[in-house]
C-alpha cells in the first residue's frame, strides 16, 4: 500500500544548501607601522597590510607594538568587501618626579630646562632619562631614572655646596693673613704696577 503523502514528498526536490564559506578581506594600517596584527588571535603579519580569506561576521582584531598601548577592536567583516581600519596605538608612558635638598634647583632634561624642584614630569616615554640640577652655590648635579609603564618615579638629588675660592692679590708680596682663624700665606699673582690698580 502506498501512503497518500509518498507522491508529494516524491515531487519535492531536494533543497540547495549553500556550503561556500562566506569571506571579506581586512585592510590594517597603524600609528606607528610595523606593529603586529592578530584576528582571532591569528597572527596576520605587520602594518600597513590587507588580507582577504577572511570569515564574514564579527571578528576580534588586536594591533600590538613594543612601548604602545595595544588597539583591540571588534569588527564586522562583510562578504565580498574589504573592511579598512586605522589603529592608533598611543605610546607607553610614565612619569618623573624630580625633588631635591634644597629646593629650588634648576632641572635640565637633553639641555633643556624643565622648571625647579620640586618638578613632576607627567607623560614621558618608557626608558632611562639622565638630567642635570643647577642651584647657585652649589655644584651642579646629575642623576639617571628608569621610567616605567603607569608609574612613578621619584629622584631625591642632595646638592653639595660649592666652597667657593678667593683671590687676594697683595703688595708686597708674602704676607700672612687668617682664615678662619687659621694663619696663611698670601701669594701675590704678580706686583701690580699703577696702572693696573684698580
């Protein structure tokens, strides 16, 4: 015996099932070039690139760089069409804290003046910065830090008094005097004549 339904499932024909994968293509630039490229976490090459064979939907994509803040995105790849993205990677920074003892001390950073100390130096690129402090009377000093990824650094330079010197020019030349309460001997430079006196 024949079912009733057999003839209409009979003249069904079978569905088409579309099995090609559908793909879109990436095109990848980046601040600053050379920076690394994963899709799904698939490494792709550096910047700038393009790149098709790439699954239509939402993909993850993540730009990296030594000393940059890493791009990290989810895009939405389209079959047949080539999504273009810019990554701005902002470099890594940290900062500087730079005080001294006492204060007021000149701070020059590559031979350029940055203010006195008491001295905050915000936003400065990861790595090691060698500067310099300048305060009358005192003899200059220099100092290294290493800064670090959303850090602080603080320097504290203790500054050493210059003893400074003084010069007597005498007539006539040997005699003695005191300093601080210790006897010395002049020496004259040379026997000024008239002329030179001031």
């Amino acid at each position: 015996n024949t079912s009733p339904v057999e003839p209409f499932f009979e003249s069904l024909e079978p569905e088409r099932v579309d099995t090609r994968t559908r793909v879109g293509a990436l095109s990848v630039r980046s601040e600053p070039d050379g920076a690394q490229i994963f899709v799904d976490g698939e490494a792709r090459g550096r910047t700038p690139a393009a790149f098709g064979g790439i699954r239509a939907g939402q993909r993850s994509l993540a730009v990296i760089a030594d000393d940059h803040e890493p791009f990290i995105r989810q895009v939405q790849v389209v079959e047949g069409e080539t999504i273009t993205v810019d990554a701005v990677l902002p470099p890594k920074v940290g900062a500087l804290e730079v005080r001294s003892s006492p204060a007021g001390a000149e701070v020059l950073v590559n031979g350029r003046t940055q203010g006195k100390t008491p001295l905050r130096l915000p936003d400065l690129r990861l790595g090691t910065y060698s500067f310099s402090l300048r305060l009358k009377g005192y003899e200059d000093a220099s100092a290294q830090a290493v800064i670090e990824h959303k850090k602080t650094t603080i320097t504290n330079v203790t500054m050493v008094e210059n003893p400074g010197s003084v010069l007597v020019i005498c007539e006539p030349p040997g005699a003695r005097g005191l300093l601080d309460g210790v006897e010395v001997r002049v020496a004259a430079l040379h026997r000024l004549r008239k002329s030179e006196r001031v």
